[in-house]
C-alpha cells in the first residue's frame, strides 16, 4: 500500500430526492452510486469507497456486490468500503468476498474495517449489542490472521475454533489492503498500530487538528510494535459547487434534515445555521468552492501529515445532479489544486 498522498471519494448510500424533491426508491440510488464510482474513476479520483448500512435511509447494505459491478465499468480507481462493519460480519466470508472483489478488478480492491456509527445490524443478524467489544476484537483478531492468506488456525470465545485451513480465493498481491476506520478513541488507535493496519479517521466534526494527538499516538505505537511506517488517512464530509454561496446553500437543507433525524434518534437539539456555517468555517464540513475545499483539505493535509484524504461527498438527501457535479469538481479542480499547493 503507497505512502503517497491519494485522494479518494466516499458514499454511504443515502436514499436522495431528484431535483423536485421526491424521495428516490432505493433500487435507483443504487443504480446512481455505480454511475458516482464511474465518473470518480474517469475524472482521476484515487479510491471511491461505499459504506455499509441496514436503515432505510441508506440503501446500500452490501457495498461489496455494489463495488463488484463498479469494477466492470472502472478501469482504475481503487474500489473499497467506508466502512464494513466486522463486528456484525464473518471475517472469513468477508475476505472471501473482498479477494473475490479483487480478482474482478484486476488488484484494485480494498477494505476498510469498524465498528460503524449505527447498531441496527446487531439485532437484524441476530447479536447481542452487549458484545459490541468482544466481537469486534476477536474479528480484528482473526481477520489480521487471514491477511497472510496462508493456512490459518483461530481459537476465540465467539465461534469454534478454526482448524488449519486455507481461505480461499487468493490474491493475485498475496494479502488484502486494508485499514482499520477509527473514531477518534485512543485505544481504537493502538488496535490500529498493533495489528499492522493503516489507520482512517473519520473527522466529522471540529477542529481536525484535535486529532493530532491520535496520529502521533498512531506513530509511536508504530514504533514501539517494531510495525512498519503505515499510511494514515482522514475521511470527512464535504460538498463542492461553482461558488462559496451556492455550496453552502445547496448543501445546508440536506445537511439539517440528515442531522435531526440521526439527532432524534440520539437525543440531539436540532441543527442549526449558526452551528452548520460554523463547522463550515472552522470545522469539518469541507463545503465551498473548488479553491475553498482545496485550501481547507490541504491545510488538513499538513496539520496531520496523512497520506490520503477522503471526502464524504453524499450528504442526506441531497439530488444526484449535485453530487455528480461534485465528484466532477473534486476530480478535475480540487485535487490538482490540493497536489499544487503542498508541492
């Protein structure tokens, strides 16, 4: 896995309105993610990533088949996940799947492993959200076992213990690229450095230079682990337009409708203007202009030293017109200007 810096884009699914309003059926946000992953690939976008949910106000539950069809109609960019949610999966199913993605795609395939920020996938396949930690560790565990792609043997609390055996397809690179998605807990980050895996943060909000701390926690446990140097990356949301005004006003009633209906389920206030334009200006919400969002991601870029940005570019409800505008901007204006500014 490089080192060198790569810009991808990430999509969680969500169920949009076209431009009149109306809710989209599910089936046809499925069929516009696959054309997002098609013009991302031919406007030079690194990676373009598609996250795993089981609500009906996403509709992509597995990212996996969604990516396999993007691997027939791509011919470069890698294709991965944003994120899986291992805790609720099989690892070794998941590595299957996943090495399988990769043969379609000719070695262009990845995985990105967490948690996730929902728990609706607990109870649908049957799990107790009370071993919400036991479950993901021992997942990690014997995922990271599976990496060397040779015979493997497990013995853990949540399945009968794995007798020497091969997982099979194999990779044409002998491993699966992988990461760990971390939410900003340190001891998610020493998980991360332990088992070897480059690290993602999900910034969603706030100042990203908080996050400094964990990038440098990330490295000395790096160091301290005798691990190799790893790629850190930073995923966040962001929405690009023409200009400053039209992006912040066609993103801000997307924005509010997402954040309150996650809000009432958590317990939140409603969202504000004043707390949107203030995550704008000096938080994580990448919106504006390709020279506002190229400015800020770079700023980002040097603050953390990372060597891969992602920008959750879907938002709520926003129409597929405006997001495949902002792939096309993100690809074509905002990278090249990012690369120009940190040279």
């Amino acid at each position: 896995m490089t080192t060198e810096l790569q810009f991808g884009l990430d999509t969680f699914g969500d169920v949009t309105v076209d431009l009149a309003g109306a809710p989209l059926p599910q089936h046809q946000v499925i069929r516009n993610v696959l054309a997002e992953a098609v013009l991302a690939d031919e406007v030079g976008v690194d990676a373009f990533g598609v996250g795993e949910h089981h609500r009906d106000d996403y509709a992509v539950s597995a990212p996996d088949v969604v990516l396999a069809a993007a691997a027939a109609r791509t011919s470069r960019i890698t294709l991965g996940t944003a994120v899986t949610v291992l805790s609720s999966d099989d690892p070794i199913r998941v590595y299957e799947r996943f090495a399988t993605l990769d043969a379609l795609s000719d070695g262009r395939a990845e995985v990105t492993l967490g948690r996730g920020s929902f728990t609706e996938s607990f109870p649908l396949f049957g799990l107790d959200l009370n071993d919400y930690e036991r479950l993901f560790e021992e997942k990690l565990d014997l995922f990271a076992a599976l990496r060397s792609e040779d015979k493997v043997a497990w013995q853990g609390s949540i399945r009968t213990p794995l007798e020497p055996t091969h997982v099979h397809p194999k990779t044409a690179r002998g491993t699966l690229p992988a990461w760990i998605g971390v939410g900003g807990s340190p001891e998610s980050v020493v998980r991360a450095a332990r088992y070897g895996f480059p690290m993602m943060l999900a910034i969603i909000g706030g100042d990203p230079a908080r996050f400094a701390p964990y990038v440098e926690l990330y490295r000395h446990a790096l160091e301290q682990l005798e691990q190799p140097i790893l790629p850190i990356g930073v995923h966040s949301p962001g929405f690009v337009a023409a200009s400053d005004d039209e992006a912040r006003e066609l993103l801000y009633p997307h924005f509010q409708a997402n954040r309150n209906r996650i809000g009432r389920e958590r317990g939140w206030g409603p969202a504000t203007r004043a707390q949107y334009d203030a995550e704008v200006d000096h938080g994580s919400l990448y919106v504006g202009s390709p020279e506002t969002v190229a400015q800020k991601i770079a700023a980002t870029v040097r603050t953390l030293g990372v060597s891969r940005f992602d920008l959750k570019y879907s938002n709520g409800t926003m129409p597929h017109e405006h997001l495949m505008e902002t792939i096309r901007l993100y690809g074509t204006e905002v990278v090249p200007r990012v690369r120009e500014l940190l040279t």
